[in-house]
C-alpha cells in the first residue's frame, strides 16, 4: 500500500486505490445512490499570493454550524463527493463534520514549488513553509466556509499525519484538536528515508520517485522493466548511487540531496521541526503503529517532544498491532496472526471520534487515558496514566554462547559466535522473489512476516529461550546491546526480537500441508527490529572507522511495544549484518561517502557476537 492509498484509507476509504501517489479520485454519485455529502472545490490564497486547491465535502442532513476537519496532503485532493459514506469517516459523521481536503504547495492545481524539506523557516510577513500555510489555511476557512462553528481540526495519515503535526509549531487561535497519525519528524534517524544513518533503499526508491513526479502519475519503471525480484535488481545496481547516476538523473532531488549528505549533517538537522515546538496549547491524540512498516518512530519521538511541555495533559497517544494506516481498516489480522479483534474498528468508534466530538463539538466527557494501547499477543485494550507505562523493571536478556536465551547472565562471558557476512550474498528482508514496494501485498506486513526463512542461514545468528513457564508481558522501550566485532572498518548489525508460536500452535491442518498457504505452528513472530551502522556508533554527525576485530558496544534501539509472550512460547533474538534491499548493504570497508562506494570496497567480513550481549525488556510483574 503506497502513500496515496493510505490516505485513501485513512479519510476516503471508498475512492478507488491506484498504484502511485496519483491524484485521488471519487466516483461520482449515480441517480439511484445520492452521496451523503456535496462538493466544491475552491483555492485558498497564502500570504504570499499562491493558492492551494481545496475540495470541501459539507454533509448532507446535517443542521446548525459544524467543525471543519481539515487534511493537507502531497498526493492529490479527491475530483467528486464519494457515492456513499466512507467506512473509515462513518463514526466521526454521526457527528457531523465540514471534511477538507488541500493539496499541499506546488501539487497538482496548487501554486508553487512542493518542497520536502521539513525545516519551518519562514522569515518575513511573506515567508512561507508548511506551517504557515496550515495557519493561513485555517484562518481562511473559518472566514469563508458557510456555517462553521469556528473550530477545525487536523488529521491524517503518514505525509497527511507529518502535515498536521506540523502545524501545532505553529497553531492557529481556532485549530482546536489534531490527530497526527504515522507522521515523522527526522529522516536522517528513521522513518521513511533512514533507520538510524541506513538508508532505506528499496522502499525510498519507489516512494521518492512516485513522490516527487506524481503530477504526472508516475512509478519508477526500473530502466523499463519492473523486477520479478527487487533483490537481484538492487544487487546488479551496485552502490546506490548509480540509482541517481543511471536512472533518476536528477528527477528525485530529495534523493540527490541524500546522496550528498550521508551524515547527520545541518542539511538534516534543520528539519527537525518539532525543536520549534513550545507548549502544548492544542489536544493532540497521536497514533502509532507497532509493525508500521514505512513511519515507526516519528509518532512517538513527536509525542515525547510534546510531552515534556505538557501542564494541561493535553497530549495523548494511541498504538497498536498494525501496519502503516491500518488501524483505518475494518480487518485485525497482523499478517498471517489472526486474533480476532476489531481493533481498527474499535479505534475509530471508541477513541477517535470521541476525540474529536469532545474538542469539536463539545461533545461527551474529556478522553481520559493519556496512552492507549492494544496490546498484541493478549490482544487487549490497555489504558496507561503515561508512556513509557510506569511499574515495568528493566529486565536483561542474555544471548548466550550456546545459541540459547535467558535471564541468567552468561558464565562464559568471553566467549563468541561468529558468521561471515558477504556483501554479495545479502540477508534478505523478507522472502525472495521480493517483489518492488508498491502495489505488494507483502510490502505491507513484512514485518510480522515469519522469519523461518532466514533463521538457517550461516550469516544469520538465532538465540532461542526455553518454553516460558507464564506469560511474559513487555511494556514499553525495548533496547538491545551487542559486544561484537568485525573483521572490517565498517559494518552493520541487524538484531530482532521475536515470539516463537508452538508447535502445537493452531490445530494440525487436514490432509496435505501443501493445501494450506500457512501454518502458524512454530511461526517466528517479529516483535521489534532494527538496524545500527558501525561508521555512526561514535557519532551521528561524523562517520568514523571501526577498529577491525575490536569488540565494542553497539546500542541498538527498539522502539516503544506492548507485547504478551504467551505461556509455551520461546523468545528468539536473530543477528544479522545485512537486510536487503529494504536497507542499503554496507561495503564493510570504510569509506568517507557510504553512498559512492566503489564496487571493490565490498568485502567480506567475519563478525562476533560476545558475551555481555542483551536485550533489556520493560517487565511487567
């Protein structure tokens, strides 16, 4: 599911989808099925003089002043009223309110150039940056929108989400409520561009290029042949900055600019925005996904931010087990994991359009609960005063020598297991052939997906735990730590945390195995991964090299998760040095500019994972 097509679901869930950021588009309403909402397109002018089309859906039977819930989004504002009721907006209607959607500057019919830079930094009574076209926007709304009540909210999805966050640097007198939802505040650490300095190569690729030529509904055609595998394709590419050199040719600038700043340098800084944010004045329910796999981290780190200058317990997160946008969809399987929940549907009903009733309308009681979490494997609501969730103990989990887990540290801390890691033999991210990033089905729940398929590998190290003899409730930031070494001056290392489902999981399937697409009967369940890049682990800012063979720390964020492992079930950590193409390959030589490797800067190396290796859980006792 792209970008676009997450903001399909997120507001307008019954427009067709397309298979690139192209303009979004509403079947008319027939005679014989009347929309629920009439239509008009209008362009709203900035301070600067550009105007930005706006499309206003009011709805139809509905009396007295309303709300405008407002959406600025990159990727296309709908050309009609939709024929019926978006499931994914049902809920917020039954209170009734004035949508609006506006394509961000310079898309499609909007005047001026859309910059991806998220640095706000308007200078003058003209200066412009997203920020102030959310003010200049909503202050002209409530002027000329026929019988609005005067208060507007924000929401959206992933570039929708980082668009309504955005203007809470900002906030206008009558922006009374915003759900920023998947959005982000720095690329360079994570979301959709990096994971920690790694670039995300196979996703950025597709995304950035449909992104930035969207006006004209274009895929990245991958020299004119979409890949059967994207692994192969990305393999012959060699450094990534040939996708520049030899297929984008300067027609993706956010890539470009990418390529010439590896570093955490002030080209990323500067668009850290959320340093511009001041008190909370604005109630703002964030919403996150635990396998979001396009925006994991941005929600979070933007809650964090807010959170800190909060007297009036006005900020407030929400999180599940879903993908990107998903907590907008009817369904509630995390990948092939079926619990049965409509946690989707118990999102929008229960914690949404509460939200937004209460703020908006001055309906019901203030939203209590400041953190929200459906929590996966007990597959419950939970409710927490705060997040991180208070009463949790840091709890070690040691990798053992022996390939086992547990919470006894090791008595041989000096030993080691070692793999190879080769450059032209990359770990795969998820099963091969890899199919490119859009329209895949795979795309959306690689995270969740079964990682069986690696667990044998020789440059793959899994660590496994006894069956637990209860259930094991983790609450909060996970982290992990590996003393390891490489026989090379650069490297990476890829930890995953898992839930290894018995063998007696499900019931055994009649007849054939081959009848059945999937047995979850030992299924190797991803609960949290992530990347590190050794030129980083000193600093951010400057790459420097490792020390060959030299054993040293490498911190391995998490992220924040609320998980049950069941009684029965075993805990897993795998460690890897690769995860192609989803993450760019690492020469494992140094060089100044990671990104300009030559072709014989890629070698192998051999890497040890030692003792004092953990992974810190937030216990629930």
């Amino acid at each position: 599911m792209n970008k676009l097509m997450i903001v399909l679901a997120a507001s307008v869930a019954a427009l067709p989808m397309a298979a690139a950021p192209a303009r979004q588009q509403a079947a008319p309403a027939t005679a014989a099925e009347e929309s629920p909402f009439t239509f008009e397109e209008v362009m709203v002018p900035m301070r600067d003089g550009a105007k930005l089309q706006t499309v206003i859906w009011r709805p139809k039977g509905k009396t007295g002043k309303l709300p405008i819930l407002l959406q600025r989004t990159p990727y296309g504002v709908p050309d009609a009223a939709p024929p019926k009721m978006p499931n994914t907006i049902r809920f917020l209607q039954e209170d009734g309110y004035i949508i609006v959607f506006q394509n961000m500057r310079g898309q499609f019919k909007s005047d001026g150039d859309f910059r991806m830079s998220m640095a706000l930094d308007a200078k003058g009574k003209k200066g412009v940056d997203e920020a102030t076209d959310a003010y200049d926007t909503v202050d002209w709304l409530v002027k000329n929108v026929a019988d609005n009540n005067g208060k507007v909210g924000m929401w959206g999805v992933s570039y929708p989400g980082y668009a309504s966050a955005v203007a809470l640097a900002r906030p206008h007198p009558a922006l009374k409520a915003v759900s920023p939802q998947a959005a982000w505040n720095d690329w360079w650490i994570n979301d959709d561009l990096h994971r920690y300095g790694a670039a995300r190569l196979s996703y950025l690729t597709d995304w950035l290029f449909s992104l930035q030529n969207n006006d004209q509904g274009n895929d990245f055609d991958y020299g004119g042949k979409a890949p059967v595998d994207s692994y192969e394709w990305f393999l012959k590419l060699g450094p990534i900055a040939n996708l520049d050199k030899l297929y984008f040719k300067g027609t993706v600038p956010q890539f470009t600019a990418m390529i010439e700043h590896p570093d955490y340098d002030d080209f990323w800084k500067r668009q850290r925005w959320t340093e511009q944010l001041g008190r909370t004045t604005v109630p703002t329910l964030h919403v996150a996904g635990f396998w979001d796999q396009e925006d994991p981290l941005g929600t979070w780190k933007i809650y964090e931010k807010m959170e800190a200058q909060d007297p009036d317990g006005l900020n407030m997160i929400v999180a599940g087990p879903w993908a990107h946008g998903t907590w907008h969809s009817m369904g509630y399987d995390v990948g092939y994991i079926k619990h049965g929940k409509e946690s989707g549907t118990e999102f929008m009903r229960d914690i949404e359009a509460p939200f937004f009733a209460h703020w908006l309308h001055g309906k019901g009681a203030r939203p209590t609960g400041e953190a929200r979490m459906f929590q996966s494997g007990s597959w419950e609501w939970k409710s927490y005063p705060k997040w991180p969730a208070p009463g949790t103990t840091a709890t070690n989990l040691y990798l053992q020598s022996d390939g086992t887990l547990s919470f006894t540290p090791p008595a041989d801390a000096g030993q080691c297991r070692e793999y190879v890691s080769d450059p032209a033999n990359p770990v795969p991210f998820r099963e091969r052939p890899i199919s490119r990033t859009y329209p895949s089905q795979e795309w959306r729940w690689w995270e969740a997906a079964d990682q069986r398929f690696v667990d044998h590998r020789p440059d793959v190290l899994s660590y496994v735990s006894a069956p637990l003899e209860a259930d094991l409730t983790v609450t909060g930031e996970i982290a992990a730590k590996l003393m390891a070494s490489t026989s090379g001056t650069d490297s990476d290392f890829v930890v995953k945390l898992i839930d290894v489902l018995p063998d007696d999981y499900e019931p055994a399937p009649k007849g054939a195995l081959g009848d059945y697409p999937r047995t979850l009967n030992g299924y190797q369940f991803p609960i949290a991964m992530e990347v590190r890049r050794g030129r980083y682990l000193q600093s951010f800012e400057k790459a420097t090299p490792l020390t060959p063979n030299q054993v040293v720390a490498w911190d391995v964020p998490l992220r924040s998760h609320d998980h049950v492992f069941k009684k029965g079930h075993r805990l897993m950590v795998q460690v890897q040095s690769s995860w192609f193409p989803v993450v760019d390959r690492n020469p494992q030589k140094f060089v100044p500019n990671i990104y300009k490797a030559a072709p014989e800067d890629f070698v192998k190396a051999t890497q040890r994972v030692c003792g004092g290796s953990l992974v810190t859980l937030p216990v629930v006792k």
